[in-house]
C-alpha cells in the first residue's frame, strides 16, 4: 500500500456528555416487541451506555431527544 495509515487520536472527553457516541443498527430478524433496529448511546467520559430499541428508523429523533433530556437532568451537564 502506498498510502500512509491513518492517524491515532487518543483525545478523551474530560467531563461527562463532552462526547457522546451513537450508532443505529438494524436486527436481522424482527424482535419479540417488533422492533427492526436499536439505537445506542455511549458516554466517552464514563462509559455509560443507553440502548434504545425502535420500531421504526424514523423513531431515532424521538429516542435521541428523550436520552438528551435524561441525561441532562440525570448528569447535570449540558449535550451540545
């Protein structure tokens, strides 16, 4: 290969909801509750992780509004 291997970062977020890391996923098959896909949350500070499961992709604003508001009010920090 002739092109040069990505840089590693090794910044880490100081304080809790700093950075926050999600991902959306969609299940192979369909859950007991019919879910298709699943929403999660990490906290890069603490590690603390939320799982959301959605029956539909257009639910994620919802969940990621509703894990805002919980982690705010739980956390006492601000999610920019």
């Amino acid at each position: 290969m002739a092109e040069k291997p990505f840089a590693l970062s090794y910044s880490r977020a100081t304080k809790p909801l700093e950075l926050v890391h999600s991902d959306l996923c969609k299940f192979p098959t369909l859950s007991y509750y019919r879910c298709h896909y699943v929403a999660t949350f990490v906290d890069d500070f603490s590690a603390f992780a939320c799982i959301y499961p959605l029956v539909a992709k257009s639910d994620t604003f919802r969940v990621f509004q509703e894990f805002k508001a919980w982690a705010e009010n739980s956390l006492g920090a601000k999610l920019f």
